[in-house]
C-alpha cells in the first residue's frame, strides 16, 4: 500500500467500529500506518506518563506571520511554497517561535495541540538533558568509566569506555543501526523493547532478546578503540538511562517529569513507551505535543533557563567538526546527544527518524519544530529541503 500525504485522500486506517483497516504489528511504523501510529502510540504499545505536574504552564504569545506562500525550494531543488514543502514531506505537526513567540503553526493529518506525537531518536536530546541536570548536581561524572556505574557491563564491548564516549557515540562497541534488517542489533531492539514481535520467519536458534538490558549485556564486540571516531548508535542512549536510573533509584519517566517536564511549563503530560521490565525506551520512545517540544527548544534556546546548565549547553554546541559528517549535514557534528549543524551558528537540532526535527539556533532567535510521517525511515532530500525552508524562515522572519 502506497503512503499518503496531507493532500491526499486517507485510506481508513483505525476508522469504524470494528475498524477496517488495523496496522501490522511488524509494520506500525512504515508508511502508510504510521500517519495513523505516530499520533497514536498509548493505543497499541504500553506506556509510562511523564507526569507535567501541577505547575505552570508556559504561556506562548502568539505573533503570528502567515508563511503559507513563502518561497523555499522543494526536495528537487525546483519552486515551491513553505505550504507546498510541508505536504510533500508527510508533515502532521509544524511550529516556529520567533523571540519565544508563536510566529507560524500548522496541523495537518488530524493531529491537533493535545495530540502526543512520536517523538523518535529527539528521546535522546530529551534524555541527556537531563542528564545535564545530573552531572551538573555532580551525580555522574562523564569522565568515569561507564563501569563506575554499571559494573555489569565490564564483560561487554562498553568495558574502558567513558561516560562521555556514550554522550558523544564514540565508543567501539559492535552495533549496527541498518533498520531494513530486522536482525541486525536496531532490529534487536525493536523486539527487546516491544515495539515489534520477534519475525514470523525468524530462525529458531536465534536468541532474540526480552527486554533492553539484556540486550545491551549481551553486546560483547567492539569494532574500534573507544574515543576513535563517530558512528551513530541508539543504544548508547539507553546505557546513559540506565546510568541515570542507577544513580537516582528513578525510573526514566519520574526523572524527565521531575526534573524537566514539570520545569518547563509543559501544556500536556508526556509518556515514554517502555518494555517488559517497565524500562521506558530513552533512544526514541518519547512522545508529546508540537508546543510542548517548542518548549523544550524554547528551553535549550534560553540557555537551560535556569533548569539545565547554561555550561552544558554550551559545551553541547561544541561537538568536534569532520568533514562530509553527514549526508544532511555535511558541515555538522554530535555533542551530547544533540546534532550541531554547523561549526558557524553552531545551532543545535534534535532529529528522529521519518521526518522529526528541533532546530534550535541562538543567532536568529528561533526554534523550529518538525513533526513527520515520512514513508520511509530517512530521506535525505526531504532533511535538506526542510533545513533549507528553515533558513528561508529565518530570513523572512529577521
């Protein structure tokens, strides 16, 4: 079945009771489902609240500009409109804050401002944050070794990495994150995690593993020495949650409430989905509204404000530059969890796959969220497009 984009007719997935069309449980996630899945995540998968508490909610200004007609290229290179360029790349949710204000926001594919949305791998900007928060109270120390914490993992290929080879994904352990191949080990954590069941053709003999940990225990290779080189790897985000979780004697969801969600002036509880151990997926289960990740890059944009170290921050926008990083970002690097565009604005970004975005840039003032259902888990000319119309934003809004 094709996938199909906001000016498209919908196919009835989830509609009528009993519904007619019901997402495969190996294929949620795919094109067309996930223009269903991704808004819709506490119906199919367990999950655990990220409580916003009785606090504040962060009021957001409305100055709005209407960008509809913005001249931006699409992901050809060819004329279009910010308008146009959304619907092509499968957008459910769009929002920029100018100053902190709301200058432009847009839903689309029945997602609304209450709707939590899948948030993917922006989990792990969203969980070394709070990591930040800790290590700057002095409860972890990214120089230690990994083992400091988790002595377990002293028989895996983690033994003689630092805490701050995890932040950074520069450790040598054996991990591959082709997601086409349900065996390989970001195939692995689809199944430790629940997201997906083991393949109906799987072989017998293959020892899938039943929750995360057991996963990360059983990652015994590493391919290089640890500190050498950059190679993008979830799994690392979830050694730091379990780090965070040994530390505190905190779930990850009491953590991101507590000391974020509740902080933040967050408009709506947020959830994390977890795994048969009730660990909450830190490398991409998180889901919340448009706004509220606003505000989470509001917060990031004002330097923690108050609520994260200021010197953290900073140090994230400091990743270490290598030419061609990466086909989206060939002028980018890694820091913290976080994606540095480039060594100039040094502006930080969130990313996930099938189209989620947090551009976070302190020389315009602006934060851009990007809330997608690509058809397929990436598309470089659909990431190049969107950070160009970002730019074309930046401009207009100046």
């Amino acid at each position: 079945m094709d996938s199909y984009r906001n000016s498209d007719p919908r196919p009835p997935i989830m509609q009528g009771s009993p519904p007619a069309m019901v997402p495969p449980r190996l294929d949620w996630d795919r094109g067309p489902w996930n223009r269903w899945a991704f808004q819709h995540i506490r119906e199919f998968l367990p999950t655990a609240e990220v409580w916003r508490g009785h606090g504040h909610r962060r009021r957001l200004e409305l100055a709005e500009v209407d960008l509809d007609a913005l001249p931006v290229e699409d992901s050809t290179g060819s004329a279009t409109t910010l308008a146009g360029l959304l619907d092509e790349t499968y957008t459910d949710g769009f929002l920029v804050l100018k100053d902190g204000r709301i200058a432009y926001e847009r839903y689309f594919n029945g997602m609304d401002e209450r709707t939590l949305h899948l948030s993917q791998s922006m989990a792990k900007s969203v969980t070394a944050s709070v990591f930040g928060i800790l290590a700057g109270r002095g409860l972890i120390d990214p120089a230690l070794p990994v083992t400091t914490y988790l002595p377990e993992l002293g028989s895996t290929g983690w033994a003689g990495a630092s805490v701050q080879h995890v932040l950074d994904m520069t450790t040598g352990v054996r991990f591959s994150e082709e997601y086409t191949d349900p065996y390989s080990e970001i195939g692995q954590v689809d199944v430790a995690t629940g997201w997906k069941p083991v393949p109906p053709d799987s072989d017998p003999a293959f020892q899938w593993p039943s929750h995360m940990f057991e996963l990360i225990l059983g990652l015994k290779e590493k391919t290089r020495p640890h500190g050498e080189a950059f190679e993008y790897r979830s799994i690392e985000t979830d050694v730091l949650a379990f780090i965070m979780e040994r530390v505190t004697g905190k779930r990850l969801p009491q953590l991101v409430s507590e000391e974020l969600w509740q902080k933040l002036g967050a408009d709506e509880s947020a959830c994390f989905t977890v795994d048969s151990a009730g660990y909450a997926v830190a490398d991409g289960g998180f889901n919340a509204t448009l706004r509220d990740y606003g505000r989470f890059g509001q917060l990031i944009l004002d330097n923690g404000g108050g609520v994260v170290p200021a010197d953290w921050i900073e140090a994230t926008r400091n990743g270490k530059h290598a030419p061609d990083f990466n086909p989206s970002l060939p002028d980018g690097s890694y820091r913290n969890q976080f994606w540095i565009e480039d060594p100039r604005s040094r502006a930080l970004m969130c990313r996930g796959v099938f189209g989620q975005m947090i551009h976070i840039d302190w020389d315009t003032r602006m934060v851009v969220v990007k809330l997608s259902t690509y058809p397929d888990f990436t598309n470089i000319a659909y990431s190049v497009a969107t950070l160009k119309a970002v730019h074309a934003i930046a401009a207009a809004l100046a």
